[in-house]
C-alpha cells in the first residue's frame, strides 16, 4: 500500500495540464479528408483509367466506389474510436463496417461466380505497387491516429484500420487500373491489403501497446 | 452493485487535466478502492492487485487526454482497468510456461510451496499460522498449501468467493510482516 501512495505522489509531482483529445467524429474527418487526398495525389501520378471519364456515366461503378467509400467511413470512425481507452465498448459502432464488408465480399462472390475470373498467372503487376503507394499514407495515418490515443483492443483496432486503408487504397485502384476482372481485382486489389492487415494483426500487441 | 460518486470523479479528471495536482491527487486516491475492488474478484491470485493497480494508475496517468469531458467516466476508467489486469495475466502466464519444466527431472522451482530446504522455514510458517483464527487459518492452508481453489474453499467453508480470497491474502499479508 505504501507503493501505491508513493505512486499516487509521484504521479500527482509529475501532472502537467493536458488538452483533451479532440471527438472521434472530427478526428475520423480529418483522417478521412488526409487518406482520401493522399490516394487521389497517388492516383494523379499513377495515371487516371483511360475510360474514367466514361466509367463515371456509369451507374453500377459509381455505386461501387460510394460503397467502398462508406465501408472506409465507417471502419475509419470505428478506428477512432478504438484509439481511446472504452472505444472497445462501443459495440454498435464496431459491427457496422463488418457487416459493410460482408455485403461487399458478397458482390464480390456474385460477380466471380456469374462472370468467373480470365486470370491465368500471377504477376507482379504494376497494380501491386499502385497498391503499396496508395494504401502506406492511410495506414500510417491510421497508426498514427491510433498511436496519439490508448487503444485497449489493439488487434480489432489493426482490423479496422486496414478495412478503412483498404477500402480508400481500392478506390484509388479503380480510378488508375483499366480492368474491371473479378480475379484481377481480388488478387491486384485486394490480396496486398489482405496481406499487409495480417502483419500488422500480428504486431498489433506490440504496436498498440502503451 | 457498487455505488461510485462518478460525477465527482468526473469533474476530479477534468480539474486534472487542466492540471489541479490536487484535484489529482484526491482522484486517485478516491478511485483506488474501486480498482482493487474491481480487481480482486477477478483474480486467481490477489497478491496481483497490488501490481496491476500500480500499473492501472500509470495507464491512467498516460492516457488523461484521451477522456473527454463529454463522454461518462466509469466506461473510461473499466476499460483501462480490464485492459491492464489483461496484459498483466497474458505476461504473468507467458512467464510461466517458459518456467515450466518436465516433472521427471524433479528440479525444485520458485514457486514450489515446500522444498527440502525449506523445511524449517516451512515450520516457522506454520507455527506463525497458529496466531491466527481458527477459520482464517483453515482458509490459507486449503488454499495456499493444499491447493484448493478459491471456489472450492468457498464452497467447503459456507463463504463468498471474494471473501476466501480476500481473507488467504490479508493472511499472507499479515505473516509476511511477521516472519520479517
């Protein structure tokens, strides 16, 4: 007991006036605006789809990406809120980029079994680089936001921010990359964040830890 | 359930964060029974309230910012609570199993209650015991040297299992500071 009282002093000696965080909504705003800036920079670079401009016509694309950038919201406000110490509790908050990206997986697994795939090797497309360069700002700045805060569910907050990187780092493919193939998509597209949110699952612990 | 001034605890946090060291002050001193008592319970082992109580208090020290004066302040402060005893069970029983070793090879550990060379010590103990009330004393050797769990004694000696555990550590407490 006598630790804990020395504790309690040294940590009262050790006060200095602290501002508090600002709300999870502003600071999901913030992110939003910075990762959805950074891709459309890359993306500029890259090289817009030479049928963009058509493909902006087109009803279903347009509905794909406004999907895609509601499932980057929402898993980007979850984020936020797992940055601060009871985010973890906010249930209704968590479940609803999951269940975005389960309607999301759905689509995708209707298209692959009505239009199946023209994908015959695997190669180091350009796509993947498209992909590294795009998605490394968000998810920077995610760990970042996540960082600045006290996460307590360090792994479903590493789920999060990569659904929400992710899902802004496709977008970004869909305006550089002239194919519109299933496979091509779930492989070029899809695969790299896969890959780079398990990594980052696995040092989540440790990475989050504070 | 539990009855916390929380609106009191709440404006405590928001004076500390502007820095009243002693609105801080009075804030950890008046949320450090709720954390043992949140703790305790929980615990295989209440000697690791004290641990994870210091730990919960720096947790809370580092992470001021991150409540906001809008928001309640009990979820804030349960979740750095159940946050820390996590962490500090996950390292406690990763520490143990690398201390693990083969029965057969009958190397006696650290944590062994008895070993040949501590038999005197081992005497010394239970004759210090003997101070004690007859029930508290029941309660340590079940749960201390027999191996009985918490709930087993609980439920052999007709009490909660909070108060079994609260009673083998006041005991170990106590006999710490008479054997030194």
């Amino acid at each position: 007991m006598n630790d804990i009282n020395d504790l309690i002093s040294k940590l009262e000696d050790d006060l200095t006036p602290v501002k508090p965080m600002v709300s999870p909504v502003l600071r999901s705003v913030i992110w939003f605006f910075s990762g959805l800036f950074s891709v459309l920079f890359v993306a500029s670079i890259a090289g817009f789809r030479m049928d963009l401009h058509q493909k902006l016509m087109e009803t279903v694309f347009v509905g794909e990406l406004v999907f895609i950038l509601i499932l980057s919201a929402s898993a980007i406000y979850s984020s936020a809120w797992l940055s601060i110490p009871e985010g973890a509790g906010k249930k209704h908050v968590l479940y609803v980029p999951y269940i975005i990206l389960f309607i999301a997986l759905c689509i995708l697994g209707n298209d692959f079994l009505s239009h199946g795939i023209s994908l015959d090797n695997f190669v180091f497309h350009t796509c993947i680089i498209d992909a590294i360069l795009m998605g490394m700002v968000p998810v920077l700045l995610m760990i970042w936001m996540m960082k600045q805060g006290a996460p307590t569910a360090p792994i479903m907050g590493a789920t999060m921010n990569m659904i929400a990187a992710g899902g802004i780092g496709y977008m970004g493919l869909r305006l550089t990359c002239g194919s519109d193939d299933v496979g091509h998509m779930c492989v070029y597209h899809i695969l790299p964040f896969i890959f780079v949110g398990l990594l980052l699952g696995l040092i989540a612990r440790r990475l989050y830890h504070w | 359930m539990l009855q916390v001034p929380e609106d009191e605890w709440k404006n405590l946090a928001i004076a500390s964060q502007q820095g009243d060291k002693a609105a801080y002050s009075k804030l950890l001193k008046s949320i450090l029974p709720f954390i043992q008592k949140s703790l305790i319970p929980k615990l295989a082992n209440p000697e690791w309230a004290d641990d994870i109580t210091q730990e919960v208090l720096i947790s809370i020290h580092k992470s001021l910012k991150t409540y906001a004066p809008d928001r309640a302040f009990l979820p804030w402060l349960n979740a750095i609570i159940h946050y820390r005893k996590t962490d500090y069970l996950r390292k406690y029983y990763a520490r143990k199993g690398n201390a693990s070793v083969p029965v057969e090879e009958q190397i006696n550990l650290k944590s062994d209650v008895t070993t040949p060379e501590d038999m005197s010590e081992y005497k010394n103990i239970e004759r210090a015991l003997l101070t004690f009330p007859k029930k508290q004393q029941m309660v340590f050797k079940m749960i201390k040297i027999e191996g009985y769990s918490a709930k087993e004694v609980a439920e052999k000696m007709d009490m909660s299992e909070t108060a079994v555990k609260v009673s083998a550590h006041r005991t170990m407490e106590k006999l710490r500071e008479n054997l030194n």
